[in-house]
C-alpha cells in the first residue's frame, strides 16, 4: 500500500497531458495501417474502422512536430476518411459522406499493446491478445497462446511448461482453458513443454484473472477463451511452417461466396524421424529423474499431433453459425531391457483430447443479439508398464484418466441505453470422471477406482453501467445447481473502474467462484512417473467443492507511450485437497482438505522510446496453507508460493525485422527440507519451510518478415530464439519419490530448468 500510496503521489505532477501537445511523427511510402498504430502509441489514443477502408493503401507524412488534430488534419487530406473523436480518446474512422451514427460501439482499451503490440487490457479488467498482430515476445518466435499470458502480470510457470500456470497464487487445475466454447484438459505436448495448440490457428483469446463475467463458472483463478477466425476468406489461403520440434499447414477456403468458408490446420512433431538440439533439451528436463534419462539403451519413441477444422456459415447479416472441431494427441513408447533376466520392459502412454463445438449467434435487432453453443470434450489418458520375458507378458499395471464433458448454453445480450447493457445466459453441463490404477499379473487386481458424474444448470446475469464522467460499473451474479451433489452455489461478481481524469483511473473488483474438478496425485506409484496427476469430481464428502473469494484494488496510469499498472488483491480458497504423504504422517496417507490464503500485489510499467518498447513488471505473491492433521495443524507456504517475480523486457522493431531481450528473476518455490537418519531420509522440519535457490534465465527473439515478389502474395517470415542464453542450471523443485509403504525407502528427486535452448521457425504464407 505505502508503495502505491508514493507512486500515486510522484504521478500527480504530471496529470495535465493534453492532446495538443505536440510530438514528432513522420511516415514514407508506410501501410494506413501501420501507420494508424503509430498514431495511436504516439498519442495514447484508439481507431475503429473496418478493415476494408485503411486495405492497400499507403501513405507518406514528412517529419516532423504535430499534435493530434494536425495529424488526424492531413491524414484526412490524404486518404479521404473522416475521424470523429469520441471521448477525446476514441477516434471512429469513416468514409467522407458516411454517417457514423450507426458505427458499433467502441471495446474500450485501458493500456494498448500492453507487453507488446497484439496485446491488450480492456475496460473490463480483460486482457485481449491478437495472435496474428502480435509483436515478438523473448524466447518466441511464434505468437504461442499459453507462453504469451506467461508474460503478463501475476502468471508464473514455475515448472516452464506451457499450461501449468499459477495465476494470483492459485493451482494450475484452477486455469479454464477454452477453445471456440470447447473445454480442453490436455496439458501440451511433449508433457507440457508444447502449447497443445496451433500458435498459428487461434484468432482472438481472451484472458481473464479478476473481476470474471458470469458466464465463465468452473474455474477458481483464471479463464483462458479462445476464438478461431470467423470471417469467411473471399480467396484461397494457405500457409506452412518448421520449427524445431514440428512442422504445420493452415489452409482457408471459400466455398460459397462470402456466405460459407472453411479453416483448417495440422500440426505434426517429426522428432520420431529426427531428433533436433532443439527437442533433445526439451527431452532432457522432461525426462529427468526418469528411468528414460538413466538407460541409454532404451528406445524412446515419443510423437504428437492437432489439428483442428472450422466451418463458418454467415447466410445474412443477422446469422452466424460455426461448426468446430479439434484433437490434441501425444504418444510415447519407451522400450527398455534387462540383460541379466532376459526381461523387457515397455511403457506406452497415450493422451488425447478431442472436442466438438456448434454455435448460432442471431441478431435479432440493432439491441438484441442471441448466442446458442453446444460443446462435447473427450480427454483420455492410458498409461501401460509392461514387463516381458522371452516374449511373455508377466505383468501390466495400467492407469486410466478419461473426461466426457458436454453442455448446451444459450446467452441473450441487450443495449438498452448507451449506459445500460445488460446480459442474460442459461447454461447446462454434464461431466463423467473416472480413474482406474489396475496392477495385472496372474490375476488382475484393481488397486484404486473411481467415476462421478456431475450435471449442473446455471443461469446468469450481468448489469454494465458506463459512463465516462461519472464512473464504470459491471456486476453480474451466477447461480449454479449440481444435481448429483444436491448443491446450489450462488456466486456474485463485481468490477468497478472511475476515471480520475484522462490518465488515471483506479480500478476494484469482486468475486466469489466454486470449483467441482480438480486435479489429485496419484494414490499409486507408477514406475515412469509422468503425467501422474488424474483429475476426479467433488463427491460432496471427503472431496467438497471447492470455493474461492477474490478481490482486488488498484490503479491505471497512462501517458505519452508510458502506462503503470498497480493491483493489490486478496484470495481465500476453502476445501482445496491434498494427498497427505507417507513420509510425514505415515499412519494416515488419505486426502486432506483445508484452506489457503494468498495475498499479492502486480506492478506494471511500460514504456516506448524511438522504436524500442520496454517494459518491466514485479510479482508479490505470498500463499499459505492450512490442513487439518497436517504440518501440527500449523499454516505454511503453499507450493504456489512465490514471494517475489520480476520480468524485464527491450524490443525493438525496425521495418520487418523484430528483436527482443527478456529476463526473469524470481526467488525459489518452497520444499520440505529433509534430513538423513539412520534408516533413511527423516522430516522433522514441518512442511515447506525450505527455499529454492534463485531462479532466473535470459531469453531473446528475432523475427524478419519478406516478400519474395511485388507481383505475387507469396511471403515468407524466419526467426531464431534461444531460452536460457547464459544456460543458468535452476532448481526448479525438491520433491520426495516412494514410501508406498512404510518399508519403502524415500528417494529425493531434483528437477532443473530447461539448458540454453535455440529454436528456429521458418513460414511460408500466399
């Protein structure tokens, strides 16, 4: 508080910024609308127009000072579009003659190109990211959904995989992934490592980490929604790809004439044909302390695949109907043998995600507009460890995760005013979860089992009160019934934000979310020891729902390419389980519930300065735990407890070409320190009460895109990244392995960061 107290104070002095102030702005032979975005960084302002009026055209500006009424003044002159400031921020681009009256409001931006040009933080506490217009992030050379909101503020990837992400302190399970209304549990390829989706595919996310509209429910920390492209390309488009791990192919086509057209992509790893620098890197974090990274006879065959189809269908102006489809698919077979017993060994894992997705948006006039979605998500996971002798199967211990999740959901949005908007939404869902560990030999035993099913019915609805000279108010309330567990939840949301002038605007949010699937460890230990978290369903009793109430408060400065973004906020989950290990309370390994408290502060900054952007932002993050029968039923540090993140960043684009440099630094993740006795490893320290060293790593980027020709559309885009360029060897975790039973012995695992990890890309678009 003290620190955003003095930050508010220093920035007092300069709150007068006017629009008439004058910069030094110049243009040659450049896009419209390129140049339109420079406008908008120079002058802290925002366009709409439609696509079509700022295509194909260029323009040439000589340098020098202007405010913005002279730029907007002689982009007039030479495009013949007319620019109407609303609010003094917002500027409507029409074509001269053409009333602009009609003109569809404005999705307000708080800060634009928030880390970096594509990404955005709207009015609503939302974060916008547009991967087709994303500016290059370090350590990417392609505009990765799940790597890019790594970057944002508050959103740690302790583990460096794609989706195991702690946002504001919760668990990764707490994260909803969405794509085109379709839930999504797969965790990424290659075990996490790889975004489990196409970076090249996706159109528009949303990312949501407070301040949650009604219609997202499910999920206690954050809401990841993802949109395909819906326009319907008037001509044929294709594009490839090769990166070090895999290679792709999008392809768009109209079938008929600005009514149907159809998008598909396919994305292939061909490390089972050739194995790069690249992936063996990769391979070697994820495959250590494994039996994988300790035999080097064994033959590892690891692959993964997506792809996913999209059809549109736009009949008129009042309809829109999409019919979307994906699948996500890893596979592993290890193969190891024992040439003292003759004994061969085989681990094969599959884990596949596919899901199915329908939807109708009807506008039934200028102030009602109806959206229908149906959704169906199949997630399996089947793991097999086989043990042969001379060609006969002795044994097989199989474990086997699957999700069929399906829902219907319908959603009526009404513009009653320009201040008043209000939303109104029905939602049902059914989920069926079962895990099974099955131990074969002569006989087959079932060691663990479970199935739930869970139907819920939702209804919704959410109020927005706008308005600019006074304040901005949206609140909306869920409620949620879940059948099986005769349970209803009631679940209010607010988020205010009130401008203080034109620069600053303090902003609060509001909310309280319940969470019926989550992930548990494993209760059997399983010899290859991946992907051993299976996901299970509250069933009321020793597994409650779990709840969460969040709120946050903080402010937004912005002015003349600098922004400051400040939020303080506060979480309290209840019923949250864990698996009480052997090693510290041996008379009783069954699931705990308990409590956790988090509380944290994100500070952003950014700033722009001849054609460099940097920006750096600081993570407070402090979490604890409480579990009854556990730690002397004492809080400690829960394991998503990172005290202090800091990440840096310095870009700097120059035509085509794109660089950038970023940094991480944040302090360990705790452990449970354990000390050497005469029988093994002995805890007497309590739960978490150790620190991780230091982590931090140096990441860059660089993209160059071209045109081979001014008479085709063939174009063509490279780029290098290298993660970890001063190759830091981090510990990212302490954990403990065995003790099954009390005879076992405990055995301490340690898992480092990935190494200095080089990565090419290579595009072709026409």
């Amino acid at each position: 508080m003290r620190l955003i107290y003095i930050l508010v104070l220093m920035l007092l002095p300069t709150l007068a910024f006017s629009q008439e102030e004058a910069f030094y702005i110049g243009f040659k032979d450049t896009e419209l609308k390129k140049a339109l975005e420079e406008v908008e960084k120079t002058y802290d302002v925002l366009f709409s127009y439609k696509d079509n009026y700022v295509s194909n055209k260029t323009i040439s500006l000589s340098p020098k000072e202007r405010t913005l009424s002279e730029v907007l003044t002689e982009l007039k002159s030479l495009t013949n579009l007319n620019f109407e400031i609303l609010e003094k921020r917002y500027i409507i681009i029409s074509l001269s003659g053409e009333d602009t009256l009609d003109t569809e409001e404005l999705d307000r931006v708080l800060i634009k190109s928030y880390i970096a040009r594509g990404i955005e933080k709207k009015q609503d506490g939302s974060f916008k990211l547009y991967p087709s217009q994303l500016g290059i992030l370090p350590g990417l050379t392609e505009s990765d959904v799940l790597e890019s909101i790594q970057l944002l503020p508050g959103v740690l990837s302790p583990n460096e995989t794609a989706s195991g992400l702690f946002v504001r302190g919760g668990y990764a399970d707490q994260n909803r992934l969405i794509w085109d209304g379709i839930n999504l549990y797969h965790k990424g390829h290659l075990f996490g490592m790889i975004s489990p989706l196409n970076p090249n595919v996706a159109s528009e996310i949303t990312f949501i980490n407070k301040g949650t509209n009604p219609r997202y429910g499910e999920r206690l920390s954050s809401v990841t929604d993802i949109s395909s492209k819906r326009s319907i390309s008037e001509s044929f488009k294709a594009e490839i790809g090769l990166n070090g791990i895999n290679t792709d192919a999008i392809i768009e086509l109209p079938i008929i004439d600005k009514k149907l057209g159809i998008k598909a992509s396919l994305r292939r790893s061909y490390t089972d044909l050739f194995e790069t620098f690249t992936f063996n890197q990769l391979a070697d974090k994820v495959f250590e302390s494994t039996k994988i990274s300790q035999d080097n006879s064994g033959d590892n065959n690891f692959s993964f695949m997506d792809y996913n189809v999209k059809l549109n269908y736009k009949p008129n102006d009042s309809n829109y109907i999409y019919a979307s489809m994906i699948s996500i698919d890893n596979q592993l077979d290890y193969i190891s043998k024992d040439n003292t017993t003759n004994r061969e060994f085989n681990d094969e894992l599959d884990i596949n995600n596919v899901g199915y997705g329908l939807g109708w948006n009807h506008t039934l006039n200028n102030r009602l507009n109806l959206n229908t979605q149906l959704f169906f998500s199949d997630y399996k996971l089947n793991y097999n460890f086989i043990t042969s002798e001379n060609g006969e199967q002795l044994s097989d211990f199989e474990k086997q995760n699957a999700i069929y999740d399906s829902g219907i959901s319908t959603e009526l949005y009404y513009d009653a005013s320009s201040h008043f908007k209000y939303t109104f939404g029905y939602q049902y869902t059914l989920k069926d979860v079962s895990y099974i560990f099955v131990n074969t030999e002569d006989l087959r035993f079932i060691l663990d089992t479970e199935q739930q099913i869970i139907q819920s019915h939702s209804t919704y609805g959410n109020v927005d009160y706008k308005n600019s000279e006074l304040i901005d108010i949206s609140f909306g309330l869920r409620s949620a019934y879940f059948k099986e567990l005769d349970a209803v939840r009631i679940e209010p949301r607010l988020l205010i934000l009130k401008a203080l002038n034109n620069n600053i605007k303090l902003q609060a949010s509001a909310e309280i979310k319940n969470q019926i699937l989550s992930e548990i460890d494993e209760t059997v230990f399983s010899d290859l020891s991946l992907e051993n978290r299976v996901w299970r369903l509250a069933n009321g009793n020793d597994f409650p729902i779990i709840n969460s109430q969040h709120g946050s408060l903080g402010f937004i400065y912005t002015k003349s390419g600098f922004s400051l973004d400040a939020d303080m906020y506060y979480k309290k989950q209840k019923n949250i389980s864990a698996l009480s290990l052997g090693f510290l309370n041996p008379e009783n390994t069954g699931f705990k519930t308990g409590n956790q408290n988090i509380f944290g502060a994100d500070i952003f900054l950014k700033k722009r300065f001849d054609g460099f952007n940097s920006w750096i932002s600081y993570s407070f993050n402090q979490a604890k735990s409480k579990f009854e029968n556990l730690n002397d039923n004492k809080s400690f540090n829960s394991r998503t407890n990172i005290t202090h993140a800091v990440s840096a960043a310095l870009s700097y684009n120059l035509n085509e070409f794109q660089v950038a440099l970023g940094w991480k630094w944040q302090t360990g993740r705790p452990y449970t320190i354990a000390d050497e006795g005469a029988d093994g490893l002995i805890f007497n320290n309590g739960i978490n009460t150790g620190e991780l060293p230091v982590y931090h790593r140096l990441d860059l980027s660089s993209t160059y895109s071209f045109k081979f020709s001014k008479k085709n559309k063939l174009r063509g885009k490279v780029g290098l990244s290298i993660r970890n360029l001063y190759n830091r060897a981090n510990i990212i975790s302490r954990e403990y392995r065995g003790n099954n039973s009390l005879n076992d012995p405990v055995e301490l695992i340690e898992r480092y960061s990935i190494g200095f990890t080089p990565n090419f890309m290579f595009r072709l678009y026409w």
